[in-house]
C-alpha cells in the first residue's frame, strides 16, 4: 500500500514518524510522497497546545474530499491528540477510519493491514507495557539518507510542569536499553551518519527508572551513555534535547566537557525567569538555579552555545515577572529561543487557573522577546566575522545552488562554496566571511 504520512509537533513526534515509515517499508509498503497518490493517509498530531490540535483537525477535515472520491482511501489520527480524544475524534470525524494513540504506535503496520482487509473503525489508547517496541526503526532511503540522524532514548515525562499535558498523552518516563541504543547508533553510522541527535521529553533522565530525583546522581547513566557513543570512531558529533536544567550534574557537565564530539551547544528550557511563576509551574528550580547550571557549563566549555524555550503569559504572569524573564534571557544571552504564549491544556493543572494575562498582552510579550532575541542574534553573528569555525558538512546549500552547507558544533548554519573534493559528512574549517540573519557565510581555509 501507499502511505502518506504527515507529521506534526515536535521532534520526537517527527522521529515517531520516522520509525513508523520504517517499520511500514519494512512490510514492503511504500512512503507516498503527496496525499492523492495515497492509499492510507496517516495524521501523527500534537496535542501541546490548543493550535497544533486545530491545525491537525483542519487538515483532517479537508482530507473528506479525498475519501469521497476513494472510499477505499483509510485515514488514521495518531499521536499524542489521539491520545488525548480518542474515540471523540471518531465521532467528531466520520470519515476517519482509525486513531492510535502514543502507547500503540508500534500496532500501526498491523491495524493498518486489519483495516484494508476488512473495515471497522477502531480507537486506541491507553498505556501500554510495549511502548519501546520499534523505536529503533529507521527510514533511509536508498541514496538520500544524509549525514544526520536521530535516537530516541526515553519515552514519556515525570515532571509534570503544571501547564504541560506531555505526562498524560505519552506517559510516565521509561528509558530504552543502552546496548539497544549503541546498535543503533553503531548503524546509522555505518549507513554514513556522522550526527546523532539524542531525543527525549527529558532526555538527561536516561536510565534513572523514573526518579525524578534532582540533580541527577553522579553515576548517571546519560553521562556514561554519552562517553559511550563518543567512543564510536565514524561518528563525529553527538547532540541531545532537551534535558530539564537541574539534571545538569557535575558528572554529566565534566564527561561534555571530556568528549569534544558532544556539540557544545545545549537546549536548556527556562521557560520563565521569574521564581514566583516557576514555582507556579511546577518547575523545580529558581532563577538563580538555572544561572549557576549555566555559569558551570560556560566555566569549563566557554563557547558553548544556548537555545531555550519560553512562555509569556502563565496565569498571574505580571510586568515585574515578564520583565524579569527578558532580564534573564538577555544576560544568558541564548541564541535561538522557543517563545510561547501561554494557552491552556484540558488536563493540565494550570488549566484550572483563569488564562488572566490578555491576549494582546501576550503578544506584545512575545513581540518584546522575538525583538531581543533579533538583535543578540544579529550582534552575535557579526562578531563571528573573521573567526575559524569548524563544520560537520551536511550537502547542497536548500537556498543556494552553488553553495553547500555545514553546521558549527554551537549549532550555527554556515554556506559556502564547496572546495574541490569536499564531501557531505566531513568536518572542514571555514574562515566566516559574512553574516546574515540566521546564517553565517564563509569559505574554507587554503590547505
Ligand atoms: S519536563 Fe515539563 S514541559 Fe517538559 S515534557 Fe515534562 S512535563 Fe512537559
């Protein structure tokens, strides 16, 4: 058959899919490359925040026309909004044939052959003691498999932050055996990956059955894991997201440290910076917590590099506690920065609390951040004229024909005319001779 499968959220969500296309092309069907040659529309949704759902509903909606000219044609929601809906979504979408939720993703190959060979519409959900079944699938294409790839290390979240709903639609933590996750690591690479991405909810809680113990005790297993993968010889980098600030021990800053093919780039979610609003949300560190963990990272790697993610407008979020967040943001002075504003989630605690922060006050927030975020950026990339940067390359520049494109271990994307047997894969050292918004241009240093 010929699936089309379309993804949304966030990038364990994208790995899910990727794990699923290879599991399907493994039973010998077929990835569809557009919905109107598909013979199963398959709908991997979000469920973090109110427009992720609506967006996945509409698209779902739109879909009716193609089932009225292909009654033949099976569509299915899964994810963390099946999750979440379950048999709703049936009720509320008649023309959907099917919805998997989180816990049962593995089953698709299989409710999909059910369904095309007998049609009964079915929802479900619910935990499930097989969650890791198939994680480790992969969907490489022949010929089109690229440099970078992804591992899924850990399922699920015990933090429950008050505003989040990630513990209820994809469970309680549950990590993935390390020999599992080195095999997989041992074949990307032979398959030519030269970057690994680490993912999970909390990716630096790897291994510790569920604690939610902080910091994370000093025989991590994420440390260990991690000096293990860097001893792989083919593989060049290694990077991971997003890890809970207060997991950052001394171990697991020192064991980066030690290994130069971890990137020194880390996401480092804050989210407010105002103490008030953190206790608020369930977060189990203060503003000054999440600046020491910083200041050790910068200590022993100063050019590391921090993205983070953000909320404006938690219920009770006022002046003084935005205003303390753009201080904080300002003085980490992160690179890329995730900002949300705040809506809230059936399930969640918070949703409990009145939304009090106006809308067009969280868009003003939000439009303060993005600003200052703009000019870091811009004043960062422009010091960076001139400097040597190493990049792992990745190909043929998506913007630029003629120019290929790299990525420095700080996660800055770098162009630039490839010199002569240059390959995707390498590390090459380029002299930046220009900056732009985001990207950095630059030429590769005469041998
Ligand atoms: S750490 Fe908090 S925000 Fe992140 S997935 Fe877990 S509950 Fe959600």
């Amino acid at each position: 058959m010929k699936i089309y499968l379309k993804t949304y959220g966030c990038q364990m969500n994208e790995r899910d899919s990727e794990a699923l296309a290879g599991m399907l092309t493994a039973r010998g069907h077929v990835i569809a490359s557009c919905e109107e040659e598909a013979d199963v529309m398959i709908f991997n949704t979000c469920s973090v925040r109110d427009q992720a759902e609506r967006k996945a509903v509409g698209k779902v909606e739109f879909m009716k026309k193609y089932k009225q000219r292909n009654p033949a044609l099976l569509i299915g929601i899964i994810g963390c909004m099946a999750e979440r809906r379950g048999a709703e979504l049936l009720a509320d979408l008649p023309h959907v044939d099917f919805v998997l939720g989180t816990g049962k993703l593995h089953t698709l190959p299989d409710l999909v052959e059910k369904l095309a060979s007998g049609r009964t519409r079915v929802a479900e959900t619910g935990p499930n003691p097989d969650v890791l079944t198939g994680m480790g699938a992969h969907f490489r294409p022949e010929g089109a498999g690229g440099v970078l790839g992804q591992i899924a290390i850990t399922r699920g979240c015990n933090r429950f932050c008050s505003y989040c709903i990630v513990p209820y639609v994809r469970g309680r933590e549950i990590s993935r055996a390390p020999e599992d996750i080195l095999e997989e690591a041992r074949t990307l690479t032979a398959d030519g990956v030269r970057e690994i991405l680490l993912l999970g909810q909390n990716v630096a809680a790897y291994g510790l059955k569920g604690s939610t113990a902080a910091p994370a005790p000093e025989d991590s297993p994420f440390a260990d894991l991690l000096a293990e993968l860097a001893k792989i010889s083919d593989l060049l980098r290694i990077r991971f997201t997003s890890p809970y600030p207060t997991y950052f021990n001394d171990r697991l800053i020192r064991t980066m440290a030690e290994n130069p093919k971890i990137c020194r780039n880390v996401h480092l979610p804050l989210q407010s910076g105002s103490d008030r609003i953190l206790k608020l949300m369930n977060r189990q560190y203060t503003s000054d917590i999440y600046r020491s963990i910083v200041a050790k990272l910068r200590a022993v790697m100063p050019e590391i590099t921090f993205s983070t993610d953000v909320i404006v407008g938690f219920p009770g979020e006022t002046e003084e506690d935005f205003l303390m967040t753009r201080d904080l943001m300002n003085e980490v002075g992160f690179d890329q920065s995730f900002i949300f504003k705040y809506s809230p989630r059936p399930g969640a605690r918070s949703a409990a609390e009145p939304d009090s922060v106006p809308q067009i006050v969280k868009e003003e927030r939000d439009q303060i951040l993005l600003a200052d975020l703009a000019e870091r950026t811009s004043l960062t990339m422009q010091e960076l004229i001139g400097t040597r940067q190493e990049v792992l390359v990745e190909g043929v520049s998506r913007r630029m024909e003629d120019r290929w494109t790299g990525r420095t271990g700080g996660n800055r994307t770098v162009h630039f005319p490839p010199p002569g047997g240059c390959r995707p894969g390498e590390l090459l050292t380029l002299r930046i001779l220009k900056a732009g918004k985001v990207s950095l241009y630059g030429e590769a240093e005469q041998a």
